[in-house]
C-alpha cells in the first residue's frame, strides 16, 4: 500500500502542477491501483460515490468564489480526475483510520488544507476568502467529508453483504 500511497501523491504533484497534462497518467495510475487491488463492482461504485461528493464540494466551494482556479468556471478536468484517484485510494485505507473517528478528525483537519494551501502555493487555485479562514473552512469541511466518506463505505458494505446473504 505504501507504494501506491507514494504514486499518488506524485501524481498529487503533477496533476497540480501540470494540469490537464498529467490526466492520461493519472488515469493509468488508477486503472493499475483497481487492478492490483482487484477493486469490486461495488467499491467502483462507492468511489464514483465518494468522488462526486468531493467533486460537488470543490465545486459548490468554485462557485461561491472561495476557490478560483485559473481559466475555469468549475473545478478543471485534473481535479475531478484526482478526485477519482482519491476516492479509489480512501477505499484501500487502513482499517484503523476506516474505524477511528477521532483519527479521521484529525488527519483530515490538517492533511487536507495543508493540501489545498499548497495548491494555493503552486498556483493551482487561487482563494477568494483570506488564506486562513479558507483554510480553517477546509479544516470543518474535510473531516465531515471523511466521516461521511467511511460511513458511506460501512453503509454500503453491509447494504453488499444482506443483498447477497
């Protein structure tokens, strides 16, 4: 897992730093992670799931002029494709995180704007609001989103297990 932890977040780099440029690599990126992991029907759907959410997030965030991104009206094709990629490597994550709230909590409320502000330093995305207060909003959003994200997983999960049984 740590390998593809590490290919991600290059990926992460590239896609913010070179756009639309790198998707092509992304996308290959994600279909060997589903193929190494032998990701199932159902987790395809639950990361579709999980990326619309994050997707419709950075969007409504685009729309109300909290983030800016250069020559876009919407989030760019290179997010939403990381999104994507995001999504299929959250499924994979260790059990201890999938299971810990305050570990969720935690980790969401500094990795993820920690993420967006250095998008914010490579010129990635531009913020409408002060630096800060975007970032303390990230701070609340992120780990409600992973909260939801897992719950979504558990819900799914055992909805998967009662159809089959």
């Amino acid at each position: 897992m740590l390998i593809h932890f590490i290919l991600f977040n290059l990926l992460w780099l590239g896609l913010v730093i070179y756009g639309n440029a790198v998707i092509t690599l992304a996308l290959l990126w994600l279909v060997l992670f589903a193929w190494h992991k032998k990701l199932t029907r159902y987790e395809f759907y639950l990361a579709g799931v999980i990326s619309f959410i994050g997707i419709s997030i950075d969007n409504i965030l685009t729309v109300l002029g909290i983030f800016r991104f250069p020559n876009e009206t919407l989030i760019p094709y290179w997010l939403i494709v990381l999104w994507l990629c995001f999504s299929c490597l959250l499924l994979r994550a260790p059990l201890q995180l999938k299971t810990t709230r305050w570990l969720q909590i935690i980790l969401a409320m500094i990795f993820a704007p920690m993420s967006y502000f250095v998008g914010f330093q490579l010129s990635a995305v531009r913020f409408g609001l002060d630096v800060i207060l975007t970032l303390l909003l990230l701070s609340v959003i992120w780990p409600l989103f992973i909260m939801l994200a897992f719950s979504l997983e558990n819900y799914l999960l055992q909805t998967e297990k009662d159809r089959v049984s």
